[in-house]
C-alpha cells in the first residue's frame, strides 16, 4: 500500500534544502496519520530561524500552533525564511 | 541644515531661472520631499486646475537625509497634479539624481508654465539654466541620457528623463532617472512633456551639511546596522529582490490573475525570483545578473537582468541584449499574472521598453489586462487592435503592445488612456481595476483585506506604497494580522500611511521600515536637521501630510465616493485559496477608518482635526 502524500513547497533561502527529486520548488512528501508541520520541519532539518513563513494551504500558521497542526493527505506547506518587498 | 534651505523657481512660460530660500516654518511642518512639496504644491496651484496646463506645476523635491551617508539616503520624489486620478501626485524614486540634486545645493525645483519649444533643465552646482532640448525630442530615455552625457561630456552627470509617452500625453507615463529608477506612478511624465520640458540633468559637488556631524556618524552606523542585522534587509531583499513576494502573494490567494478574474496565477513559479536565478536551458545562464544598489543603499534590492539573446523578442535585436534593469515584483505581477502571460523573458523585455519609454509597468499591465478582457468579450477587435491578437496569454501582445505604448502609437494611443478611460471608451466601465482612476498594483484586496481600504482610500489613487498592510498582514512586519478578517484594520491602515508619508518626505527609502521604525529615523533626522525630531513628532507630520493631501483632493473635486473599490472586488467573491468565498469587506472598514482619521461620515476632516494638525 503507498503512503498517502502532501507538497512541500520551500521558497528563497531555503530552496537549498528541498529534497531530492524536488523540481519548481515543491517536492511530494510521504505523511502518516501523526505528521505535523513542526515535525516535516524538524525531519528536515530546517534552520528555525528562517521557518518564518509556514503556510499550509495558504494559511499561516504561527510557531506555537505548528507541534499541533496535522498534515492532511493532499495538503501543500510552503515555507520561507522573512520576507519583504513591494 | 541638511536642508540646503533654497530651491529652484523656474518659470518654463518666460523662460527664467530663480533662487529663493526655503519655507523654514513648512520645513517644520511637513519636514521635506512629499511632504513638504506637497505643501508649495497646495499653496500655489488651484486643485482644479487642468493637470496637463500650463497652470499646473511639478516639483522635483529631495529630503533632508538625500545625499548624506544615511543607508538609501538618495531619493526624490516628484509632486504635481496627476493626469491620470486628477488627485495629488507624488512619485518617488532612488538611483543617483536626487542626491545629486542635493549635492547641488537644492532642495528642490519648482518648474511653472509651459515653454514654447523643448527644453532641458541643466543644473551644476550654483549655475541653473534651460537649454534647447530639440535635439532631445523624440528620444527615448536611453538616447536621452546618452545624449546629455555626450553634449556636456560629464559621464557622471545625472538625467531624470521622459520618452516620447510623456511628450505625446500617454497618462502614465512616468521620469526615469539613471536609465532605469522610475517616479513612476499617476503619469507625472505628461506632466512634464505638457510643459516640453523634456529632461533635468544634474551635476553637484557641494556636500550636505548636517547640525551635528558626530551625532549623525554615530546615529547613521547605529541604524546601518539594524539594516544589517535583520534577515529581511540584509539577506531576502538583496538576494531575490521585492520578486521573492511572487509565489508567496499566489501561495496565499491575493494574486490577482487576468485582470482580477483569479487570484491565483499558475504561472506564478515560472515569472518569480526563483526562476530569475535559474539557468535557462537555452545558454545555460540566469535571467539575473546582479543585484544593484541605489545611492547610499545598504540593502541594494535592484534587480539587473540579461534577456536570452535567442529569444524571439529580441533575436533580430542586439540592442537589448545588454543587462539592464530587471523585474521588481510589481512590475512582473502587471506585466505577468495580471496578463496571464508567464514567459520570463518576455516581462524581462516589456519591462526594458517600460524604462526606455519611460511609462509605468504597473498601469501598463494592468491596462493590457483590462483590454485583453474586453478582447475576449469582443468590444475590441484585432480592427481597433491593428491586428494584434489580444487574448490573455499572449507574450506577443504583450510586448508588442509595450513598444506602441512607450512610443505613443498605433493602439498604443488607447493603451496610453488608463484602464478606466480605455473601459469607458469601449462601454464596459465596470472592467476597469482602478482606484480614482489609478490601476492597482499587485496584491488582491479579497485575500489581503487592510489593502483593500488601503487602495481605496489612497491619496493617488489605488497604490502600495501609500499604506503597505501586506507588510503585517502577510509578512508579520512589525506583527502578524490575519489578512482575511475586517476587525482592526481601519487602524492598521491609518497607522501605515501616517508612518509612510514620514518616512517618504526624509529623503530615505521605504524598504528600510522593514527593519525600521520611525523609532529609527529620528535620531538620524535629529542629528542631521535644525529643530527637535522625535517619533512621536513624525507620526503627527505624516498625519499632517495625509490631512493636506485630502484636503488638496477634496478641493480637486474628489468625494467619498472616490474612496471605493470595482464592483469586481466588492461583489465577486475570489474563487480559489484561503479567500475563497469572500469579497473585499470594504463597506465595514471605511467608516471606522474615517472615525479613526478624525473625519466627518463624508470623508471631511473636520475643524478639530484640522486645528490639531495646524491646517486650519
């Protein structure tokens, strides 16, 4: 049985640690039922400092909500480091 | 000091040349560039008078911090009656001309009438004089610039510049300075082509003299290095430039996507900073080249980019195969997303013949956009059209569409109207994606709320840079608000604009309140200027500022009712992202920004609020 998926999306400096096979800046992760976004950042070993902008379906989603926030089969996280312009 | 305390008062009718000396109780009160300007501007014009007459004027106006060693202390704005809103205009750009100007002895120009035949404004130092532009007329910027630099044979001399839109009246056309920084907003370009005044060109080697010179050392590095420190200022914006924003405004549903249809642009990726990194699979190199910097910048967010010489637009071309300045995200959204048209090289090249033109690639876009939708409806025909194939998508139209507009021509003409003039003209006034006549720039108002007052309520009509809500509503700069609710944005915007019209009227460069607060700016201003400049003492100037130009606006003959946004964006709701299902929530914000702004329910500051700001 394959393992249900969601994309992750990594933008800016952070696109050096998108995972192999990764192309556009978005690659398709493997979840389980107990995958949160705190933990896909922490299995990637993502500098905390530059997970600055955590969206998951487009909707931010603050540091202290992140060890709590389930990612659901077809969900997309994108993340960037702090970000301006304009 | 820091201000030199006297400006220029050059009459283009009678053909003379003035110095007079500063207002020094209005440099108190408004403190410098937009502010201060805005000010002369109000004091000696009527508001309603003809933006391209011989009545109205344009002021070229620096800040008390332009040309010293503050970070990204070059900038100038240029404030006049707009052509395109009938509102207040005021346009600000960086590059190396206004410090230049500053370096001159000048805090501003004041240009009045009309001259009879082309003419440049030569400023070096104390000698001001106009000079027959005729050889000039016709040229674009770039031939312009050349041009000036060879007749006087100063290479380092410093040409803000219109093209052949600004001679011929297209709307929004803009100034380019140093061949690619842009005033580039609300066409005070045809201002100053109404007035056949065709470039300024500037060369100054005095210095500014500040109050306090050990103080301003001290203060300036203090500051340069809360630029320093911070991720934004030091790392995101040099590195990808304001084009970072592209997939992040798509990733939260506020991208606005064939003239506001969508909110998101499956293009995005292909038109963002990222791919502007990546080796193309024709020659294997990036679009970008570089990053650039502004006079005294310590961000340097400018983008220099290199089109593929095999690409179709300029394949017969050698003469744009030079790097030249690249895409801001602005530009690439209206040139892009707002189009449909996801060809990198193809927005790389638009936005080339946008500087070259010298027109705006925001209205530009953004009107390509409206007419692309009229296209498709077929209230315009490839007959109006001259045979251009008009369809959402199309990198050819685009482009082609760029070169007739910057040279006045063909359907150019129409293009060269505005949105809401080219959707009145061809009976669908509804399609027009406009504020008091300005096109928006790059951020839907359904999926980032406070923008939607924002763009409303702007002072020039629908613009970013006049209360830049994204920065907390997305960013999380200086704190995080959720983009799509209601609730606490009427102060978030007044908060904004009052703080913005601050910063824009010191002579330094908005992308510093990324890391900046007027907390900030003081201690430099402090340092630099006579008087006492605090915090608290700016926030009120930049409240001061907003009330004069809505009172300036008032009198033009602007109402409440220009404080509104398209039907599009009240009754369609966005179809996709996190803001499907809403629409902007603009009926609720309004009348709390109005009480919040100390105005009547009619959008009129009232007798209290105008005596607590001494405009009354």
């Amino acid at each position: 049985m394959s393992m249900a998926t969601a994309t992750l999306k990594l933008f800016s400096q952070l696109s050096d640690y998108l995972p192999p096979g990764a192309d556009q800046n978005q690659a398709l992760i493997e979840i389980g039922p107990s995958t949160t976004v705190d933990g896909v950042i922490t299995a990637l070993a993502l500098p905390a400092g530059k997970c600055h902008l955590v969206l998951l379906n487009g909707v931010f989603i603050p540091p202290s909500e992140r060890i709590a926030t389930p990612i659901r089969p077809g969900d997309a996280l994108a993340i960037w480091p702090p970000v301006g312009g304009g | 000091m820091s201000w030199t305390g006297k400006f220029l008062r050059v009459n283009l009718t009678e053909g003379t040349v003035k110095s007079e000396a500063l207002n020094r109780e209005w440099a108190r009160l408004y403190l410098g560039q937009r502010g201060l300007a805005s000010k002369y501007l109000a004091e000696e014009i009527d508001p309603r008078v003809d933006p391209l007459s011989p009545d109205n004027k344009i002021i070229f106006t620096t800040g008390p911090l332009t040309g010293t060693n503050a970070s990204t202390a070059g900038r100038y704005s240029v404030v006049t009656k707009g052509p395109l809103t009938g509102c207040i205009a005021c346009s600000n750009s960086g590059g190396m001309f206004g410090a230049e100007l500053k370096n001159a002895g000048w805090d501003m120009i004041i240009f009045e009438g009309r001259a009879a035949k082309p003419v440049y404004f030569h400023v070096e130092n104390d000698r001001a004089e106009l000079r027959d532009a005729q050889p000039f007329w016709g040229k674009t910027v770039w031939e312009t610039d050349a041009g000036l630099k060879a007749h006087h044979q100063d290479p380092m001399l410093r040409v803000a510049t219109i093209g052949a839109s600004g001679e011929n009246g297209v709307l929004f056309a803009c100034i380019v300075n140093d061949l690619h920084r842009a005033a580039g907003r609300s066409g005070v370009g045809a201002v100053m082509g109404s007035k056949n005044l065709k470039a300024v060109a500037v060369r100054g080697s005095k210095g500014v003299r500040v109050k306090d010179p050990v103080r301003f050392l001290k203060s300036v590095a203090e500051q340069k290095q809360v630029l320093a420190d911070n991720a934004v200022t030091s790392q995101g914006l040099p590195t990808y430039g304001t084009q970072v924003l592209m997939n992040v405004i798509n990733e939260v549903g506020a991208l606005p996507t064939r003239n506001f249809q969508d909110v998101q642009f499956d293009g995005a990726r292909r038109i963002s900073a990222e791919a502007m990194r990546e080796p193309r699979r024709s020659d294997g190199k990036a679009n970008l080249v570089t990053n650039a910097a502004c006079f005294g910048c310590t961000i340097a967010c400018g983008r220099i980019s290199q089109i593929d010489p095999g690409h179709y637009t300029i394949v017969n071309r050698p003469e744009y195969r030079h790097a030249s300045g690249g895409l801001e995200y602005e530009a690439a959204w209206a040139l892009g997303a707002a189009t449909g048209v996801d060809d990198l090289e193809a927005l790389t090249f638009a936005n080339f013949l946008c500087n070259e033109h010298a027109i705006d690639p925001i209205s530009f876009g953004a009107t390509v956009a409206a007419a692309m939708e009229l296209y498709e409806l077929g209230a315009i025909t490839s007959k109006e059209t001259g045979g251009i194939i008009l369809t959402f998508g199309s990198a050819e139209a685009l482009t082609a569409l760029a070169e007739l507009t910057g040279k006045a021509q063909g359907f150019g003409r129409d293009i060269g109207l505005g949105s809401k003039r080219l959707c009145a003209k061809y009976g669908h006034p509804d399609l027009s994606m406009t504020v008091k006549g300005q096109e928006f720039p790059a951020y839907d108002p359904r999926g980032i709320q406070g923008m939607g007052l924002s763009y409303a309520t702007s002072n020039r009509g629908a613009c970013h840079l006049r209360g830049y809500t994204v920065a907390s509503e997305i960013m999380g700069t200086p704190v995080k608000t959720d983009p799509l609710v209601t609730d606490g944005k009427a102060a978030l915007v007044k908060a904004f604009q009052d703080a913005t019209a601050a910063f824009d009227s010191a002579g330094i460069c908005i992308f510093t309140s990324f890391a900046w607060t007027l907390e900030n700016v003081a201690p430099q201003l402090d340092a630099a200027c006579e008087g006492e400049w605090t915090a608290d003492y700016l926030l009120e100037v930049g409240e001061r500022i907003w009330n004069l130009e809505r009172q300036f606006n008032l009198a033009a003959g602007m109402t409440a009712k220009d404080d509104t946004l398209p039907k599009r964006l009240l009754k369609e709701a966005a179809k996709t992202g996190p803001a499907k299902g809403l629409a902007s929530g603009l009926a609720t914000m309004l009348p709390e920004y109005y009480a919040q702004r100390g105005w009547s329910a009619a959008g009129v500051p009232t007798a209290e609020t105008l005596k607590r700001l001494a405009l009354a």
